[in-house]
C-alpha cells in the first residue's frame, strides 16, 4: 500500500484526529475484514511511540460498550491492553487499543490455564459490585434460555433447508438436546446462582486473549469486550484451571467445594454451547447450510452430550 494511500485509509484518518500524537502507519493489516458492522485493522509504527496500534470499527453500541469496559480495566490491578480512544462517526465508531500481539492464548498449556484462572478471580471479585453500575447488558440464566430457544427454533426451521441425511441428523440430535436442557433449565439456574454476579467477558476464548512475556512474569492481555455484560461467572470459566480460580478469590467470595467448582464449570460450557450455536444459526442460509452443519453444529452435538454426560444430565435413550 503506497504510502498516500496509507495516509488516506478511513482507519488513519480516524487514528490521525484522535489527539493522540498519532503518526501515519507504515503498512497497514487487516485482521478482520470489513462487514456491514465491524472491521479490525494493524497499523503498524502508529503509536507515539512507533508500537503497533489495532483499530476496530464497529456500531455506536458495541463502542460504547467496550469504551465503559475498559474505562474499568484501566483502573484495576489487571493486565490490559491500553485504550488510546474512542471516535464517533455518523455511521459507526472507531476504536484504537495497544496491540496485543500474536501469542495467542493456549486452552491446552497448563500455565496460560493457570495464569487466566487467577486473572479472572481478580476480575471477577474485584467487579461484582461496581458492575450493577455500569448499564451492562444482562448475561443471567435467562439470557442464555433465550438464546437456547431461539436456536431450537432457529435449528427446526433449517430441516426444510436442502442438508443431506447426515447433516438432518445432527440437526436433529443437537435439536433434542437442547430441549432435555431447556427441560433441566431449574438445574441450570442452581448451579449459576452458586456465585455472585459480576462483570464477565462472554466470549473467554483463545481467539480474544494474548499471552505476553515479560521480564517479571508473563501477562494476560483480553480484548473484544462485545459481548460483555453482567452475570454469573461461569461462562468465563470454560478454559481455565478452575481450582487456580477458587484459590485466587478473595474470602469475601466463599469459595465453592470441589463438586460445585466441577458443576459451574461444567454449566459455563453449557452456556457457551448454547451461545456458540446461537451464532451459527444465524448463517444458516440455503448457499451456507451444509458447510455450517458440518463445521460447527456437529461439533456442538458432540460437545453438549459430552458436558452433559459429565453431569449426568443424560437420560435413557
């Protein structure tokens, strides 16, 4: 990209009246390309300083809602990317924030599993009362029943799509399964009550954190706050070591007992599940329906009979 170019793409533009001692970037990546709601991009040497700057463009809401989120993090005793500003334009909002870099977050590797646990504690115990006060978005039990719902509902209509045998099954099973949990539902509101509410990131998954190593200690840096809100912890709680998190609450946070901790993280996956098929339903069309099918929704079937298996939510067949 020529350099007048550069110095002319809408992200720059944006990035060079944000009052930031912003310099023009050297090359700019795009990490995310342009929809109709959002956009990421690298600019490379763009900071003050010559580091790296991600610029995210997104909905007046999602910025908004991200802007308190970080407004929080700056203040706490937490790793966080730095939040350089906010920009609203008559069509959406550009948002600029340190880039985190390319080490990604490893589900598998037992310190990043550790290290995410006690940052979450911190998170979570450090948020409970502060958060009622931040108009979030309400991430409880009936959140995720609406959602688990609408993509039972959502899943129904796509049987009159053109899907193959295979794929109809899956449908089919993964259909079943959540209406035994929608069933089970008291059972779910139990275990998600077992903790206060807090702030929680919805969406706790190695695409939206990094791992940085510094000279003292590794840091955990999150990002993509869009779906944050105010709920239980327990769909943060997914990939992380668990029994790290109980250590790392403080005592003002009874700690749960071994049974329980397995319970609410076995009820987060559930809600991510529920989540995750909620999102893919949503490119259920005639042109996509057998590549979403075979992608994710299988995946999902498997993993919801597996964490229900656990449970020991699953009847006789």
């Amino acid at each position: 990209m020529h350099q007048e170019t550069l110095r002319f793409h809408p992200a720059t533009l944006a990035w060079l009246s944000s009052g930031t001692k912003p310099r023009v970037p050297r090359s700019i990546e795009t990490l995310k390309p342009e929809n109709r709601h959002s956009a990421v991009y690298r600019l490379t040497g763009a900071g003050m300083l010559g580091e790296n700057v991600i610029a995210k463009w997104c909905t007046h809401e999602t910025a908004a809602l991200e802007s308190r989120v970080y407004h929080v993090l700056e203040k706490l005793p937490l790793s966080t990317p730095r939040f350089f500003a906010c920009l609203g334009r008559p069509d959406g909002s550009w948002m600029f924030l340190e880039d985190a870099g390319e080490n990604r977050y490893d589900e598998n590797d037992p310190s990043h599993r550790i290290l995410a646990a006690r940052w979450l504690a911190r998170l979570h115990s450090e948020t409970s009362v502060i958060s009622k006060d931040l108009s979030l978005p309400t991430k409880g039990p009936g959140f995720y029943r609406s959602l688990l719902e609408s993509a039972a509902m959502m899943l129904e209509q796509s049987l009159s799509l053109p899907l193959g045998e295979y794929n109809r099954d899956i449908v089919r099973s993964l259909i079943r399964q959540l209406n035994e949990i929608g069933s089970l539902w008291s059972e779910v509101e139990e275990v998600l009550a077992e903790m206060p509410g807090t702030l929680v990131h919805s969406d706790f998954s190695p695409k939206n954190i990094r791992i940085r190593n510094g000279d003292a200690h590794p840091a955990l840096l999150t990002f993509d706050w869009e779906h944050a809100g105010f709920g239980p912890p327990a769909p943060d709680l997914e990939s992380v070591d668990l029994r790290a998190y109980r250590e790392s609450l403080p005592e003002s946070w009874p700690p749960p007992d071994d049974h329980t901790l397995f319970r609410i993280g076995q009820v987060g996956r559930i809600c991510r599940i529920i989540q995750g098929v909620s999102w893919a339903c949503c490119e259920l069309y005639p042109e996509a329906a057998e590549t979403v099918v075979s992608r994710h929704m299988g995946v999902y079937d498997t993993s919801l009979h597996e964490t229900r298996t656990a449970l020991d939510w699953v009847g006789p067949a």
